[in-house]
C-alpha cells in the first residue's frame, strides 16, 4: 500500500483511496505519527476494502478516445470551444439561462462546472464522447443557473431538457477521466 500523509490546516483526519494504490491521508497539523499511526492500521481494513472497490470500478471503465490536450494544436482547440460555445447557447435560448464565460478544460475529475457567477466549464474530453453526453453535462450545468443545489427541482430542470438524463449520467460513469 502506497500512503502519503499531508498536514494541514484541516481539524478532522481523512482518508483518499484511488485506483492506481495511493491512499491520502490528510491530517489536521498538531497529529503525532504515532496518532497517524494509529489510525491507519485501525482502518487498514477499510482501506483495503475500499482499494479493492476502487479498483473493479476503474477496471469496468474505458477511455474517453480523446487525445491528450498537450497533442491538440491550437484550431483543434478552437474547434472544441467553438462546439460547446454554439450547444451551450443553443441550450441557454431553449432553457432562457445566460452564462457568463465558457470555459473549457482538461479537469481531471470533472466533467463540468457551474460558479454560482454563471461562469460554466467543461472538460474538453466530452467532444470526443457521444453527443448526447455532451448535451447532458451542457443541460446539467445551465440547470445550475436556475438551482445551485442537486436538489429535487434541479433534477426535475434537468430532465425537462434531457428526459433521458439518468441514463447518460450512468454512462459518464463507465468513461474514465484521463
């Protein structure tokens, strides 16, 4: 097991179990090691059993198809930005939501964004995906202009303009963000 301890300012202890086998502990500054210690090896268990669930989920996943953002020249760039500037607008006259800036980004684990400015961003992965995922994560963000929350009425936004949302939130989940 690959652990890596960081202390910081936090007052709780935590733990982040990823895929590739490293666990994150993080830790409020003033724990001893031998507090940290402690703690590990009363949770090893749930670590394991968390590594494990980690690792199944990640091994039913594929990639996106999309190239690395480093290998995109710059009209390939613009052709993406240009792509989710026309849907989100598109989307936003449908749905009578203005947002501020698009933005688009190679977030390593998300798909999209929404600040509570109106500014949304989204991962430049999502071109390279069925449309109909890129249009869902478009409506799911623009839903967040109206309700900043995942509340009931959020969802009931989003499936006014994406009645099939659950599905393709369920096949986001089968796309691992690279």
């Amino acid at each position: 097991m690959n652990i890596q301890v960081i202390k910081s300012r936090r007052r709780t202890i935590g733990i982040e179990v990823h895929a590739d086998g490293k666990v994150i502990v993080r830790t409020p500054l003033r724990m001893s090691s031998a507090e940290i210690n402690r703690f590990i090896e009363e949770h090893d268990d749930w670590i394991r059993q968390k590594l494990d669930f980690v690792r199944q989920k990640s091994d039913n996943r594929h990639g996106t198809g999309a190239p690395g953002v480093e290998c995109l020249s710059k009209q390939e760039l613009d052709n993406i930005k240009d792509t989710f500037e026309k849907r989100v607008q598109f989307y936003c006259d449908i749905m009578n939501v203005s947002v501020g800036r698009i933005t688009i980004r190679n977030q390593k684990t998300r798909w999209g964004s929404c600040s509570s400015k109106g500014n949304v961003n989204f991962n430049y992965q999502l071109y390279y995906m069925p449309q109909e995922l890129m249009d869902y994560v478009i409506v799911h963000e623009l839903s967040h202009r109206r309700y900043m929350n995942h509340s009931a009425e959020f969802w009931a936004e989003v499936e006014k303009y994406c009645p099939e949302y659950r599905t393709y939130r369920k096949q986001l989940k089968e796309y691992e963000l690279t």
